[in-house]
C-alpha cells in the first residue's frame, strides 16, 4: 500500500522499468500496435475530450480543438506508423580505410522510460504528441497533465487505463506539488512544455538525477511585416495565428513589426480580417475563453500599465458587443506605441493581444530580435527575397513560417523546437 503519493510515483515507474527490462526493443509489431491503440483512444472519445477541455476553459472553440489537438495527434500517429520500419533498421555507416574490414552500424534503442508534462494550453496534443514519439521509439511512458485543465485530466487518465496497461503508459493527476515530485523521478528521458520559468526549475530538478531533458518552452515571438508586404494577405494569417486558442499558443506572434507608414493602413486591415473572421466575439461559439480568472486578470493587468505608459489601444469588437468579464473573453486589441519598459513587451502574453513596433529599416527590427532572448518562433511577412535573407541568416529562432503563421509546427519531416530560453532538446 502506498503512503503518500511520491510512493506512488516511484511504485509506477518501478512498474514501467519492470516492464522496459523484459521488453527492452518492442518489435515494429508491438509499437505498431500501441500506436494504434493511441489512435483508437483517441477516436473513440473525441467528443468527451472537445466537451471536457471546452469545460475547463469556460468555452473552448469546438473547431481549435479538433483541429490544433485531435487531427494533430492523428497527424503525428500516421507520420510514425508510416516510417518506424525505416527509422528501426540498423544503418550502415562508413568506415575509415585503415579500419577496414572492419564495420561500422548504427543502431537505435529506446531509452527506458520517459516522463511528459503536459501544459493546460493544448492539454491532449502536448501529452499525447510526445507520447507518439516516446512509444514508436520503443519507450514506456508517464504524463502528468495540468491541473489548470482538471475535467480533461482525469478524463485522460480514464481514457489511458482504458487502451493500455499502467506497465505501457500511465496518467498521473495531481497539483503543483504532485509536478514537482513528478520532475524529480529519475526518469531515462523527460519532456517539458510549459513557461520558461518552470521550465529552470524542471531542467534543475531533472539535473539532480542527470535525466536529459526536452524543453518546449516559450517566449515572445516577433513577426516582421516587410515594406513589400501586402496588408491584404498579411492581416488575415496574422489575425489567424494571433486569435487561434484566443492567443493562448505558445507559438502565436506576440508583438509586430510594422513600418512605420504604414501603422494606420495595418490597424485598419487588421479590423477588417479580425472582423471578416469573427463578425461577432462575445457570442461567438467559435471564438475561445481565457483559461481562468487568473490569466484573464494578468491581461487586463498588461493593458492597464501599458496605457498608463502612453500607448494607444485599438480594441477590435465589430458588433459592439458587452463582454461579461464572468465570462473571460477577451476581444482583440493592438497596442500602438508599445515601448520596452511596458510588461506586455517583458513577458509572453498569451492572449488576443498584439503589441505593435514601428521600424524604418529593417535592421532596427534584427537588432531588436537579437538584444532579447531567442524566440520560440519568428514571422516574416514580404515578397523582398533580399530582405527576408537577411532576416533569415540574421536572426535566431526556433522555427519559422514564412507569408503566415504557426503552421511550421505542422510539419511532420520539420524538426521543431527553441532555442536558449524558448527550448532546448
């Protein structure tokens, strides 16, 4: 009988290591099959995991998570099943002359088991999606979710005992002081998608039992609309990567570059793609809720003290609604005039926010980027190939999408991942 809940947590991994040391390369078969049971799991209660983070969100978009959560997975789960025979096989390697005859192989083993936590922002992609990858390579896998997201939490950790045995992969529910002792189980493997605050604290604790780590952090990510741009093309896909999740993505652009005449025509082109793609917000189904009263007051916090430090609010409400605070939606709102000293350009926002910095020359927006830490993500916007070179070889970041937004993520034969303190791993 365990005692507390960290006996529990080392009795699981005892169980999976127990399991791993009997199984230590699972067969394409036995992978093959876990996934596809991932798969079915996921099929089978898609309508309980859209109601239950709808719940815990006070409204969800039904749409985001379909598409941002369950076709991701689904995505994720054919991309390996169509290529783990070809990532298991041993791969012959070349060997020096004076070697020879001898030869090199490379051959690739799971690691043992591998620990995941999971954020509340996309809580069934960012547990399920590295899970994908710990189990098609071979691994036993833990997942403790947030407790930010409680209804979709235990609705997993149903689901996981449903479709796999707790030796294969199991749901750990619990509070902050349940993730704490979770990231300092000696785990073969642990992967991290959270702020970049915690994320230090978890690279430390992961640190004392020299477990590797995944980072996916966060951070703010820039889009630069270049001089040849067009606002036409541009505003709709930035509006999109902006107010998907109702900007709670950790890969959404947080603040804007925009030139500096053209401040006026980019409001306005905003307004119309923002109310193009959502004529009403307040009573918008579509159109999703801050997660909780918590992250709902720090936004209006960010606004209040970038205001009181002379910028210029554009709120976007095409029908004029009244938005009950109760509620927690937030309508869009660009900042104009944002300055360094304002908190919303300190921190990651993660909400429907969009801050806006006027440049006259392309370096002033390279030279910005890289006096802060490296994004997570980067945006460039413009049909100047010399220009976005020059953004390109210049500049640091995670990931790129070039004339849109976000949807690098989405490329399965892409790498994704930060860079210094937006990831690592």
């Amino acid at each position: 009988m365990q005692n507390s809940p960290t006996e529990r947590l080392f009795a699981i991994l005892e169980r999976q290591r127990s399991a791993f040391a009997e199984e230590m390369n699972p067969t394409v078969a036995v992978r093959q099959n876990r996934l596809a049971r991932i798969a079915a799991m996921g099929d089978k209660h898609a309508a309980q995991i859209v109601e239950a983070i709808s719940a815990d969100f006070g409204h969800r978009s039904a749409q985001e998570t379909q598409m941002a959560e369950l076709v991701y997975v689904g995505a994720a789960i054919r991309h390996a099943e169509r290529h783990l025979e070809r990532w298991m096989k041993p791969r012959r390697m070349p060997t020096a002359m004076h070697y020879r005859p001898a030869s090199n192989r490379l051959l690739r083993q799971p690691l043992g088991v591998v620990g995941i936590i999971a954020p509340w922002n996309y809580p069934y992609q960012l547990a399920l999606a590295p899970a994908v990858a710990a189990i098609a390579a071979g691994n036993r896998v833990m997942i403790k979710p947030s407790e930010l997201t409680p209804r979709f939490s235990e609705l997993l950790a149903r689901m996981v005992a449903e479709f796999f045995d707790e030796g294969e992969m199991a749901v750990i529910i619990g509070d902050a002081q349940t993730g704490k002792s979770f990231t300092e189980l000696p785990f073969d493997h642990l992967f991290f998608t959270g702020s970049t605050a915690v994320g230090r604290m978890v690279a430390q604790a992961a640190a004392k039992n020299l477990t590797p780590v995944t980072l996916e952090l966060g951070g703010k990510s820039p889009a630069i609309l270049d001089p040849s741009s067009e606002l036409a093309t541009v505003a709709p896909r930035l509006a999109f990567g902006k107010l998907l999740n109702a900007g709670q993505t950790c890969i959404a652009p947080d603040y804007a570059f925009v030139p500096k005449d053209r401040i006026d025509a980019f409001v306005e082109a905003m307004q119309r793609a923002v109310a193009k793609m959502y004529p009403r917000l307040a009573a918008n189904p579509d159109y999703s809720s801050i997660v909780n009263e918590r992250h709902f007051s720090r936004l209006q916090g960010l606004l209040e003290d970038a205001r009181s430090k002379g910028a210029r609010m554009v709120t976007i409400n095409p029908a004029g609604e009244s938005f009950d605070p109760a509620k927690r939606k937030q309508p869009p709102v660009l900042v104009l005039g944002a300055t360094p000293e304002m908190k919303l350009m300190q921190e990651e926002i993660f909400g429907p926010i969009l801050p806006v910095l006027a440049y006259g020359h392309i370096d002033e927006a390279i030279a910005y980027i890289n006096r802060h830490d490296r994004p997570l993500a980067l945006y460039w916007f413009g049909s100047d190939a010399a220009n976005r070179d020059k953004v390109l070889s210049q500049t640091i970041s995670g990931g790129v999408t070039l004339n849109d937004c976000i949807w690098h993520i989405a490329q399965e034969d892409q790498p994704f991942g930060g860079v210094g303190a937006s990831g690592s791993g």
